[in-house]
C-alpha cells in the first residue's frame, strides 16, 4: 500500500488521492506511537476485535517497530549511553537481538539488568529482567525492577531511566524504598 508511495518522494499529498489519506493515516499513526505510546497500548489492549488488534500488531511490528527500535538503541549506543557510562555505569547495547544491558558497579558489587525491546514494540511492554543483584536486598531490588518498568513504559526514552539508575545507585540513601 504505502511501500509503493515512499517508493515516489515527488508524491505530494492531495485530498482527493486515496494513497495521499493513506500515507496521512500511517504517519499520525506512527507519529502517536513515537509520542503516546502507552496510549496507542491502552487502546489495542482494550480493542475487543481480534482481527483489527491482531492485523494492527502484524502492521506495527512489520512497518513501524524496527525503525523505533533502531532509533532508540542508536541513541543509547550513541550520545545518552556515553553520557552515562563512566567507571562504575557500563552500558552495552545488543542491537541484533533488541536487548540492552547496563551494569553497575559500587566497590566490589555488581548490578546488572536487561532491557529486551518486543519486535513489536511500543505496542508491548520492554521486559526488565534482573540479571545480577548483589548487595541489595530482594525488597528493593524488586522495588526498583517495578520502578524501572514504570519508567520505561512511561517514557520513550529508555536513556532516561538509565540515568535516573546512575543516580539511584550512587546517593541510595536518598530515594524511598518504596
């Protein structure tokens, strides 16, 4: 449908033109994806028709989830991961397989987590899983897994949460536990 039209950059849009209502719909379409993510879940969550919910996900995952996923893990590969890297924050992104993975590390303990984006991701959630918590005690780790998960899905940048960690994990004494 729409391949054909970004195959023609002179295709200007026209009311009358169905390909031009179309190429309208897609773009608000990812345009809402990009800005009000957990809006565009919250619907297909709620929508009671499988065909329509099923063939949004297979569009989603197929048209606009890759090119999300490749902006958002070359922005933490590029400028906000060096920004948050440093002698005790590491940060290595695993692009083939969609997943994230940042360390850190306070005297001889090492924390680590995983952040594996979905294929058709913003329309599920980015999966946080602990993989080291040394030190920390099972409470708060659990607590700030679910913080982070709320941070992730609340925000679009999952850069943001990485810093926010940095900052968690240097001044502890700081934050609630809860």
């Amino acid at each position: 449908m729409w391949k054909s039209a970004l195959a023609h950059p002179k295709l200007v849009f026209e009311l009358g033109n169905p390909i031009s209502i179309r190429l309208l719909a897609a773009h608000l379409y990812y345009r809402a994806l990009l800005a009000v993510p957990a809006l565009v879940h919250s619907w297909l969550s709620s929508c009671k028709d499988r065909q329509l919910s099923s063939t949004l996900t297979t569009y989603t995952s197929q048209y606009f989830s890759p090119t999300i996923i490749d902006v958002e893990l070359a922005h933490i590969k590029g400028a906000a991961g060096q920004e948050l890297a440093d002698d005790n924050m590491s940060i290595k992104v695993a692009a083939a397989v969609n997943e994230v993975m940042a360390s850190y590390s306070v005297d001889e303990h090492q924390l680590e987590i995983k952040l594996k984006i979905p294929p058709d991701w913003p329309l599920h959630k980015i999966e946080v899983r602990d993989l080291k918590r040394v030190g920390v005690d099972n409470e708060r780790w659990r607590a700030w897994i679910l913080a982070v998960q709320q941070m992730i899905w609340s925000s679009v940048r999952t850069h943001i949460f990485l810093g926010l960690l940095s900052l968690h994990l240097t001044y502890p004494s700081e934050w609630p536990d809860n």
